[in-house]
C-alpha cells in the first residue's frame, strides 16, 4: 500500500475509536497521531496526555505544550512516578515497560474520567522489529497503536508529516533521558540532569543530532559520523570536555563509531538479563 492509503486505513481504525486519548511526547510519531487523530474526530474528542517526570527533557516538555496548542489540542499533564519504583531504578534492560506501564496506567484513569474509549501511542511498524519492552505494557492496557495497525513505517509518517504541514517532521529521535544510563546502573535525578544539561549545550553547539551516554563518571558522546570531524577541532574539543566536566562527568570521550540509534541495546544479551515482567 502508499502511504496515503495507509493513512486511509488508519483514519477508518481513528473513526471506530470515536473518543481518544494520544499518549504525546513531541516525538515524530506520537506528533502525527495527534494531528491525524484531531483532523479526523475533531479536538472535542481528542485528548493529548503527556507525562511529565525527570526522565523528560524540559526542551521536549515545552514543545509538547506548544505543539498541542498549535493544533487546538486539550492538553493534559500527568505526573508519573516511574523513578519511585525500584523496577525502574535498577535500570534492567527491560526497563522501558515499567515505564511504559505507569504512563498506560495513569491513563486508563483518564480514559475513565473524560469519557473515552481508547489510548492510543505513537508505535509504528518498524518499531517490532527493535527492542521495545514498552511494546508489552502497551498490549497490557490494550492500547491501540492506529500506526502500526496500519502498517506504517517511520518513513511513511515523516512522508506523510511533511505532507500535513506538521512542523517536526525531520525531527531527530529523541528517547527519554533515562535510555542514555548504562544498563544495570541506577537512574537518578541528578544522572538525569546531566545528561539533559550535556545534549543541550551540544545542541547550542549545533549538533542537532547526539547522544550523551551516561556510563557512571564516564560521558560518551555520539554524533552522526559526518560531524566527528567537527568535534574533534582542537578549540571545540577543549571546550565540550571542560563544559561536560563542570556538569559534574570525570571523563568525556567521543564514540568513533558515530551516532546510532539504541546503542545501549547492544549489550543486553551479554551482560544485562531482564529483571521484573
């Protein structure tokens, strides 16, 4: 199927919800659910539910609150307490379904409340063939994913983004906080915020793309291969190194083998058994 028929297909999954609730983190994928889902019921049967915790960076916060107003959205706030449960913590390498778990259960709350009949999330169909714990917890709360029911791809939603005038469309990816800490190390607050400090300051930099992986005292930086070159000029060296170090890192490195998406993931199987569900 094209795209257009795909997103044909997954207007008929929205009109047989009726009333809905987006889980909305600002990302691409939950960005083009919400728009799809507001031109399709109309904004008095939409709501977009973002939940809000240390493991969201305050820069996607706000763009989540500005993007829901631009597109007449009635934008809720939950507070989730993720980081309270031990599960979660310790940081196993299933970690994003207890994450995942909290959001989907605070908002089978709200489906209550509002009068709604599905919670829907961003999952696309390229999504199952990665590493997605959360892909579990969603299936616990029957919460529907009209994306992947549909069979899109993420290039068939940034495709199809662009084409409905949505302003994010080429937006990087950009997982929560917590999927940059090593497996098997606890999350903290504090971890959390220097991690967000650190890819904020790259970004002021002009790398729009970048990962700072937290490994204990450690920073590992990834940035698209083309850019490395950029960051290892002597000036601009001294001065991520001097900037990541006074965010409170001992040791800041740039990881040669460049940006690539979920590569926390590639020790799970050798290191990290899963803990929990």
């Amino acid at each position: 199927m094209t795209p257009e028929q795909k997103l044909e297909e997954m207007k008929e999954i929205l009109r047989s919800l009726k009333r809905v609730a987006v889980a909305f983190s600002a990302g691409v994928d939950s960005t083009f659910v919400l728009k799809v889902a507001i031109d399709t019921l109309g904004p008095e049967n939409v709501v977009a539910v973002t939940g809000k915790s240390d493991s969201l960076a305050e820069a996607e916060f706000e763009e989540a609150r500005k993007l829901a107003e631009q597109f007449g959205a009635r934008h809720v706030v939950v507070e989730t307490e993720e980081m309270k449960d031990p599960n979660y913590a310790s940081n196993p390498a299933n970690r994003c379904y207890f994450c995942k778990s909290e959001l989907y259960g605070k908002l089978d709350n709200l489906i209550r409340e509002y009068g709604l009949n599905a919670a829907l999330s961003g999952i696309n169909a390229d999504d199952y063939s990665d590493w997605r714990p959360g892909i579990q917890a969603a299936s616990e709360h029957a919460v529907r994913s009209p994306c992947a029911e549909a069979g899109m791809t993420k290039e068939d939603i940034r495709y199809l983004s662009a084409k409905l005038g949505i302003p994010i469309f080429d937006k990087p990816a950009s997982p929560c906080l917590s999927s940059r800490v090593q497996y098997g190390e606890t999350i903290t607050p504090e971890k959390l915020k220097m991690i967000e400090r650190s890819e904020a300051f790259l970004h002021s930099l002009g790398f729009r793309e970048c990962r700072v992986r937290h490994h204990n005292n450690l920073a590992r930086i990834e940035l698209p291969q083309d850019r490395i070159t950029d960051a290892l000029q002597p000036e601009m060296l001294r001065k991520i190194d001097a900037t990541l170090r006074e965010f409170g890192y001992k040791y800041v490195t740039v990881d040669l083998r460049g940006f690539r998406s979920g590569s926390m993931n590639e020790v799970i199987q050798i290191n990290v058994p899963a803990r929990g569900k």
